[in-house]
C-alpha cells in the first residue's frame, strides 16, 4: 500500500509544537543503541526516518529545542513539555520522526539497528543488523535473531 502524498499530524507532548509529515518514509524500525535508549527512556527507539522536505513544523517552530551531542544526532523537543519529537541527520540528510510522535502513522518496521548493544531481544523475525547498514556508514553485519 502506497502512501503517496497522504500527511499524518504529531505533535509534542503537551502539543504546543506540530508536525506533518508527508508520503513514505525512506524506512522504518527500531534502534537499540545506547544514546537512542537513554534519550527515549526506553530500551528501544522506533524510528521512521524521512527525506527533509517531508517533515514540516506547522505549529511552536520557536518552542523547539536542539542537542547535539555528536555530529551525527541533532536531538529535537519541545522547550514547553520536555517532550520528544524529533532527530535530524545532517550527515545522512534523513529526520527520524519518533514513530510514537505520529501516532496514527501505519508504522511499519523494516529492520533492527545498532542491535549489538540490544537490552531487550526481539524475536520478530527482521533483520538485526550490529550497528548500520552500509549506505549509512555501518558494517551492514546482521546478527542471528
């Protein structure tokens, strides 16, 4: 099923900062490194990552925050709520919407990154890849479910 042009609203916690994101996503899945579970509070991020030009703040662009803590990860809240919206990739020119920040976005998850590091096993039968795949910069090594 195509997304084409179809837009799913998110939004913060508290929603004083809104976002639209529109037609498919260059992928989707789930990050289990240290810095994405910290930053999550979790012990799993699911991410959905998408070129630039499909991710628009429509609302509280001037509530937004921005960390970096590596040139990699440019971390995204709002300044109101503390909640979490976004990361954008400079290096790859991707931004991983929060699959939980667009909730009625028909997530669909492709794969396991940074699985090395994994605190929680799933067994789902995706692909578990060490760290990234190659394209990004990874060794593209998957690791048996």
């Amino acid at each position: 099923m195509s997304l084409g042009e179809q837009s799913f609203n998110g939004q913060c916690f508290c929603g004083a900062v809104q976002i639209v994101v529109t037609g498919e996503p260059v992928g989707a899945g789930y990050c289990h490194c240290a810095s994405c579970r910290s930053w999550s509070a979790g012990p799993v991020n699911a991410f959905t990552l998408w070129k630039p030009e499909a991710v628009k703040v429509a609302k509280g662009a001037e509530h937004i925050g921005e960390f970096h803590k590596t040139e990699r990860s440019y971390r995204q809240w709002c300044k109101v709520c503390g909640g979490h919206l976004m990361t954008r990739h400079p290096e790859w020119n991707l931004i991983d919407v929060y699959a939980a920040t667009i909730p009625d976005f028909p997530f669909k998850p492709g794969v396991h990154v940074n699985y090395e590091a994994t605190v929680l096993r799933m067994k789902d039968g995706l692909p578990k890849l060490k760290d990234f795949p190659k394209e990004l910069g990874g060794s593209g090594e998957s690791i048996v479910e």
